[in-house]
C-alpha cells in the first residue's frame, strides 16, 4: 500500500472487518477497515494509553486527536458518560468507521466525527487524548501539537502515548523546551505516556 493512514482519502478498496477489542476494561465489537490507523484492531500504543490513563471524571469536553476507527473516543464515551468528545482526523474512511462504531454502541449523540477545518475556531478542551502520528514528520507533527494542545482549558490536560523507539524522550524534551510542563506519566511494552499541561 503506497498511501498512509493519514490520507484524507485512502484510494484502496474498503476492507472493513469486524473486531472485539477491550476498552478501559470494557470489551466491545467494532469495525476497522484498510486504510486507517490499525485496521487490525486496537494497537499497542493505544492500548498502554487506555490501560495507564484512567478515564475522565463528570462532563469534561474532550479531543482525540488522530482518531482512526475511533478506539479513544469510544473508550471515554463508554467510560465517562457525561463527556462530549470531539474525534478528529484527516482520513475520511477513518472519520466513518468513528461514526458507525459509534452509533454501534450508542454513542453516536456524544461523539463527533470532524476533520480538523470542522472543529469551530473557539472550541477549547479540558483533555486532549491521543496516539500521535509521528510518521508525520517532526516538523508536521510539531505543528500539530502546537495547534491543538493551544486549545486546552488553563486546567486542561493533554495525555500522549509514544513509542521509545519513535522519539518519545525527544518529543518530551521538545514539548518542555516550547514552555509546556510535560511529564512522563507511565512507560510500558515500549511506549511512553506524557502528561502534558498547557504553557503559562
């Protein structure tokens, strides 16, 4: 496959199949599909985040940036009932899959299924969750990061996970020396996971 997950429009045939996979303790079927963020199911990284972050508490207003099949986005809507969560990404075979794994497990009323240029100007978030796209570039992903963790409440939050292997004690370093306060909140099967807060 010469494209990447991060397409805005993957030209290979949709291959979707169907999933079980365990979020925040929960198991739950899903459907993922060729041409998104692990279209075999949930992955690793993924999956360390789930396990070392406990959900959110009450009605906070949460992003997952990068969203794939939606794996983020519906563990903390099952988790946390009363969260609004925004699920971005470029892809729209990804953006899809969300919408439809969503109503599958009836949260299709809290999740919202955008790209980026859909997300209002003024939309501000309490936590942001997500499994970077690293393979962006450094560039392109600094920019990102920039972009949205610019959008968290002055108490807001933003847990990242990132692989050893793919830069995540230089990501760390980057995130502090641009003036946010970023601390390594767990390390496991390979990845880290950075607690990030907002600059002053």
């Amino acid at each position: 496959m010469n494209e990447h997950y991060f397409s805005g429009a993957p030209t290979g045939p949709e291959r979707r199949r169907t999933v079980s996979v365990e979020l925040f303790g929960r198991t739950v079927t899903v459907e993922t599909a060729s041409g998104v963020f692990a279209g075999d199911g949930l992955d690793k990284g993924t999956a360390v985040l789930l396990r070392e972050v406990p959900p959110p508490l009450g009605s906070p207003r949460v992003l997952d940036l990068g969203c794939g099949w939606g794996s983020i986005a519906l563990g903390l809507a099952l988790a946390t009932p009363g969260a609004r969560i925004d699920a971005v990404d470029v892809n729209e075979r990804a953006l899809a899959l969300c919408r439809d794994n969503a109503d599958r497990l009836g949260a299709g009323g809290r999740i919202r299924a955008l790209r980026p240029d859909q997300i209002a100007e003024d939309a501000t978030y309490d936590q942001i969750w997500s499994n970077p796209p690293i393979r962006i570039g450094k560039q392109a992903l600094h920019e990102l990061l920039q972009t949205w963790l610019a959008r968290l409440t002055p108490e807001g939050v933003a847990y990242l996970v990132v692989g050893k292997n793919l830069g995540a004690d230089t990501l760390a370093g980057w995130l502090i020396s641009a003036g946010y306060d970023c601390a390594r909140l767990a390390s496991a099967k390979g990845f880290r996971v950075l607690d990030v807060r907002p600059r002053d």
